[in-house]
C-alpha cells in the first residue's frame, strides 16, 4: 500500500493523510469543499490540530496532492473520511455524503481499488450503502472498516499508538486494510466483519458519552441537596477499586453528539430499542441550558437584576483540553440560545476559534481585559488551560462589582475569586 486517495479533507481526513504521508505513502487528498482546497494547496489549515500545520508544507512537496476532483489515475486503496452527521430534527443518520463518496471513487478508480470506509456509520452502513456503488461499477469488490477513533487535539499521536480495529467484506479486504494500517502501527485489532468493526466505533463513542453524563447527573443532584459535586466525586473515587465517576462537565464535539443518535437508530433498525444511550445523551444535551438559566438566576441574585447587565463569556469551542477550534456540539450554541432571550450585553472570548464566528453569532469578540471590563458577570465555558493562567486580580478588580464568577469546568482559583471582594463563585452543581 504505497499509493492512498484520501476522500474527504475534515478532521479524519487530514490527519490521516499527514499521518500516512509522513509514514513515506503517495497520499492524493481529495475534498468537495473548494476554500477547504485552495488553503490546503497553500500549506494554510482550513482546521486547528497540533501538528498539522508544522508538516503540512513540507508534506505537499513530497507525499502529499491536494486536488478538487479526483484524477482517474491508479491508486492502492482510497479511505472514505466524509461527513455522516444526523438530520436536526429527526436524529437520523444523513449518508448521502457516503454514498456519494462511494459513487466518485467507483467512477475514479477500479476494482483494485482496496476501498477503506473510515466514517462513523450505522451498523450495516459499508455493506449497505458503499458496496452497490462499488459493485454497480466494478462488479466485485475490496471492502473494510476500520473506524477513526483519535482525540481531536492529539490526533497525529494517537494515529500511531492506539490500536486499529479491522472489519472486511472478507478476509483478503481484512487483510488488506490492515497492511495499509500497519504503516502507522503494529496494533492491529482485526473482527469479524464489517459490521463488528462499525459497532466498535459506536460503542466506544456512546460508552465515552454515559460515564459522563453520570458524573452530571451527580451534579445536578448535588446542587439540589446544597453539596459539593467535586467533593463527593473525589471522596468516591479515591482508592475506590471501582471504576472513577467522571466530573461534571459539557459533553459534545462532531463524535459524541452524533454518535449515540446513530447506534440508536442502528438497534432500533434491528427490533432493540436502548435504555440508557438515549438517556445519557438527553441528559448531556440538557446540561449547557441547564448551566445557563442557572446562571441568569445567580446573575439576577447577584445584581438584584438583569437588566443592563454585561456578560463575558470564556470558550466557544466545544472543549478546551485538548486545544480544538471545532464548535460542532459546542455547549456555547445552545447556552446563547437561554442568554440572548435575557437582555444582556455579550463579549466573548476564545483562544482559537475566529473572532468573526463569534460576531456570526451575535457576540462582540473582545480580549481577556476588555471583556472582564466592566462586566457583572465570567462564565467559564471550557477548561482551556490558558485561562486557569489568567491574572485574576488585576481581572477581577475590572469588574463591575457586585459580580458572579461562573466557572463550568473548576478551572479558576475559588479562594482567588472570593478575595476579590463582592464577587460570588459558582460551578455546575455548585454555589
């Protein structure tokens, strides 16, 4: 496997191609998009992910083509990294963008061609949706899955260390597949089939998304009683020989606010109707509203009202750690839908993600000391580790006092807050 067509230039895509090319693969990157194109084919990221910026110049002149269709040249296997989000309002698995993947690399390729479904699909997806573009064309087939399982902001790294799992249409397509992998890592996990291989990926995703939502039900339980969600937690878990009960904290990003939403509608597709994945993502998709009104409530306690009140909001991105500019399943979006209805002036701050997308959302992009500024009130929205850095005295004197500190993920000093003077500190379940 020396010569691999990329179809599909997100997240998956790019760090795959950078991986793969920086492993010695002919990588041909191939995506839709013509802005996400033209930057690639000038060395400029259209995303944020450690790494990829430093190699991708060098890699463009070597292993690595950038190209907005794909050229009807031989390839060993071509990796379907495309988009598969969910319907809005349904909740249902949109595959056009895999079929129509499918579709391009039939009609570009043959049936040589080792074809590697790396999208999180339903279960039954590669068989059903990518194999009859392929055979319509071809008449026959090399087929797998192997999903993509990295964190974004550790995914060049994590391509080389974690396992790779291998599902195939047979067992050469299997065998196939993991040779291709085998260029980034000798963890090689094969299954039995293409199907095992994408409940694998589900699985992992909707398992991520219950622990912890049970670390936010806690929370909200907490908050009820008048007790400490991170004290109960930590005296839970410490030499506990259990499995830990995760923190409180937002859960979403392009995987985890999709994912259960597919292998719902996978077992119901199969006569099972699940218990706990659909709760656990009600829960977790509950909580950034939840965080709001609770905030808007501290704020009115605070100030004896809301009206003229300023507010700064700190993390538009869907997580902080690891860095990531991504804001699919970002808690900020929902959040702003609570906030804006409450007459408040909103300043906002993040330190990847463009200023111009938060005045895309009706938010005036400010720095750390203008949006402190003047404001009654902070909330902390992601636990980006730059702002457990922030100089909090000097911040905190700028304030228009009496104040309400919100700080979702514990990142801020409580005690540094508090000496402040008449500003008051609160969390997801506490104060």
């Amino acid at each position: 496997m020396t010569r691999i067509a990329v179809v599909g230039l997100g997240y998956v895509g790019l760090t795959l191609s950078v991986a793969l090319a920086k492993k010695g693969v002919t990588v041909l990157g191939y995506d839709r998009e013509p802005r996400v194109v033209g930057a690639l084919q000038t060395g400029r990221p259209h995303l944020y992910e450690p790494g990829v910026a430093e190699e991708l110049p060098a890699l463009l002149e070597e292993r690595l083509r950038v190209v907005p269709e794909l050229p009807r040249e031989p390839v060993d296997g071509a990796v379907l990294c495309v988009s598969t989000p969910v319907d809005p309002v349904t909740r249902e698995p949109v595959l056009e963008p895999l079929r129509d993947a499918a579709r391009a690399v039939a009609a570009a390729f043959d049936s040589d061609t080792l074809v590697v479904v790396r999208s999180t699909v339903p279960v039954g997806a590669s068989r059903a949706v990518v194999l009859p573009e392929l055979v319509a064309r071809w008449g026959r087939a090399r087929l797998a899955f192997c999903p993509e399982r990295t964190i974004q902001g550790q995914a060049l790294r994590e391509l080389e260390e974690l396992p790779q799992i291998v599902g195939g249409l047979d067992g050469p397509s299997r065998d196939a597949a993991a040779a291709l992998f085998r260029r980034l890592t000798s963890r090689i996990v094969p299954v039995s089939s293409l199907e095992a291989a994408e409940m694998v990926k589900l699985i992992n995703n909707c398992h991520t998304d219950l622990i912890y939502s049970y670390g936010n039900e806690v929370a909200l339980m907490a908050e009820r009683f008048g007790l400490d969600p991170l004290e109960l937690i930590r005296a839970a878990n410490l030499e506990y020989p259990r499995p830990d009960l995760a923190r409180p904290g937002f859960v979403g990003g392009g995987c985890l606010s999709k994912d259960p939403y597919i292998l719902i509608e996978s077992a119901r597709a199969v006569g099972h109707e699940p218990w706990l994945v659909p709760r656990s993502r009600a829960l977790n998709e509950h909580l950034p509203r939840h965080v709001a009104r609770r905030f808007l409530e501290l704020l009115r306690e605070t100030r004896g009202g809301l009206e003229g009140g300023r507010v700064l909001l700190l993390g538009f991105a869907y997580k902080g750690w690891p860095p990531t500019d991504d804001m699919r399943g970002a808690p900020v979006l929902p959040m702003l839908d609570v906030l804006r209805g409450a007459g408040l002036a909103l300043r906002g701050h993040d330190f990847l993600v463009a200023r111009e997308v938060l005045a895309g959302l009706g938010v005036t992009p400010a720095s750390l000391s203008e949006g402190f500024a003047g404001a009654d009130g902070i909330l902390v929205i992601t636990d980006h580790p730059e702002y457990a850095k922030l100089d909090l005295p000097a911040l905190l004197a700028s304030l228009r006092k009496p104040a309400l500190v919100y700080d979702c993920w514990r990142v801020l000093d409580p005690e540094a807050v508090r000496a402040a003077g008449e500003v008051r500190y609160a969390s997801i379940g506490y104060g």
